[in-house]
C-alpha cells in the first residue's frame, strides 16, 4: 500500500493505493488556504496519519502534488496559486511533519502521469495532461516519463499570453491563460458580464437554455481554450490531450472548444484526441501515491 497526498487549492486530499492503482482509501479536507501556510502542513499531517491508518503501515516515503514546484536553487515553493507556500520549504516542512521522507511533484505532473498509466492516456506516446481548475495547469509524459525540463516549467501553459490587456495574473504578468480559463475567473467575467454572481455549472445551464449574455460567456471561454491549447499544440503536438479538473465537466470543452483549437493550429489540420479523464478528480493523488511507489522501488 502507497500514500499519496495532493495539496490543491480548495481541498487537501489523501489516497491509499496498490501496485494496479486501485483505490483502497480517499479523504478530502478543506485546503482553507487564507489560514496560511502553518495551518496547510497542519491538515496535510492530520490527513496522512489517516492514510496510514487505513494501510496498515506508516510507510517510508509519501508522495506529495503541489500547484508548483520546487525551486533547484534553494529546495523553496515556487510558481503555486496558493500563494502562502511560495517561498516555504515545503519538503522538508512536511516531512518533519509528517515524520517520513517526502517526495513532492507539481501536481499536473502527477495528474497526466495517472492518466498516461492508468487511465485515458494509455497507449499513447506523448501525452499532454490539462488541469482546468482552481488554477490552470499542464504536464507532458513521455513514453511512461514526467518531462520537467530544466526550470521545472515543461507543461505550465497556464503562464503564457493571450491577451495583451488582460486581467492581472497572480504570478506578477497580464492577460495569462489561467486569468480567462480557470473556474474563478470564468465566474468572475460571468458577473461582470450578467451582473449577477454563480457558479460556473449555473452559467454553463443558463447558456444552453440560451441566455444571451451566459451564451456570451461561455464562447468567449471556448475561444480562449482555443487559441491557448492550440499554442501548444503548434509547439509540442501531443499525441492526446487529456482534460482534468472541475472545469473539465464542460462538455462543450469536448465539442465547441475542441473546434476552436482546430481553428487556431498551425495548418489548420488538428486530429489530436481530446479526452476526459478516466480516473476522475483523484487522478493526480493517485500520481502522488504512485510517485512514493516508485522512490520505495528505487530504494
């Protein structure tokens, strides 16, 4: 049995493995990320004494998914929307913490690596795994292999322009992609735009039942998962694009949105399948637990 923790940025959540992926135990916490950093490693070791409990051991190694990633130069957070672990020593934190080695991953990674092994990205080369979420986020996999790259970037499509006058990015730039697609942000236009606050399910309703300024929203949304997952594709050319997080559930991503990317790729020809998850919303915890399976196979 393996543990794998995922420190997202609404929920914590906690999964107990085997060696074939399948699940024996999941928890969710509340992230509560505005308590701050201490109150995150706080939940993250009451959730692991949890996992242990229900596997029988406390093992050597846990794997850890954050929204970043750990910077090469002093072993510090860098590049997460939960901006209160930016800067942190979060390895090492968690694992006085948790009183076990701590291997952490930046938690697209993991999410496309689950997807590659165990779920709609099997059997394909090069797969590129795309959280729309909270945040917005990428991993690439290569043969059965994470690709990093060297500052630890490889997949972070959520951090290019689109718009040269777009909203203010928490990472210092405007108009980033994960500005205008990730679930917040498309709530927000969705307010600013209908004069009402709701949920992103309730916006996505209002416009198949054909109210004119959520059918707005909503293409401007497929419009700019267009251009952007087009971006990428042009430069990387997946073999399959996988889709993850609560943003995925539109089904129109599927449909409208997979014809705004053909709308946008270089040559205009595009035939790059774009999936849904198979592992649902727990795929990059299953990366995480995987993650630790493969340090305690190393050692």
């Amino acid at each position: 049995m393996f543990v794998g923790i995922d420190v997202g940025g609404t929920k914590i959540e906690g999964v107990v493995i085997d060696r074939q992926g399948e699940v024996h135990f999941r928890q969710r916490v509340p992230t509560l990320r505005e308590e701050g950093y201490e109150a995150i490693l706080a939940r993250v070791a009451g959730l692991f004494e949890r996992c242990c409990a229900a596997a029988g051991r406390r093992p050597p190694v846990v794997g850890v998914g954050t929204p970043g990633a750990v910077s090469l130069a002093d072993g510090t957070m860098k590049n997460c929307n939960t901006t209160c672990l930016n800067g942190r020593p979060l390895p090492r934190d968690l694992a006085e913490a948790l009183g076990t080695e701590v291997v952490v991953e930046n938690d697209a990674n993991l999410f496309a690596w689950a997807e590659a092994k165990f779920g709609a990205g099997r059997g394909y080369e090069l797969v590129f795994g795309v959280i729309l979420g909270t945040g917005v986020g990428g991993g690439f996999v290569w043969r059965g292999e994470i690709v990093r790259g060297v500052q630890r970037l490889a997949g972070e499509w959520g951090h290019h322009r689109i718009a040269t006058a777009g909203p203010r990015c928490y990472c210092g730039q405007q108009g980033c992609v994960e500005t205008f697609l990730c679930g917040p942000a498309v709530e927000a236009r969705a307010q600013q735009v209908r004069g009402v606050r709701a949920s992103l399910a309730e916006v996505v309703s209002c416009a198949r039942r054909g109210e004119p300024e959520a059918r707005r929203v909503l293409e401007e949304f497929l419009d700019c998962f267009g251009r952007a997952l087009a971006n990428v594709v042009n430069i990387i050319d997946p073999s399959c694009i996988v889709l993850g997080g609560g943003v995925s559930n539109v089904d129109e991503l599927y449909t409208a949105g997979r014809d705004a990317v053909a709308r946008y790729v270089f040559g205009g020809e595009f035939c790059t399948p774009i999936l849904r998850h198979q592992l649902g919303d727990s795929a990059g915890v299953i990366g995480a637990a995987m993650l630790a399976a493969a340090f305690e196979d190393e050692k």
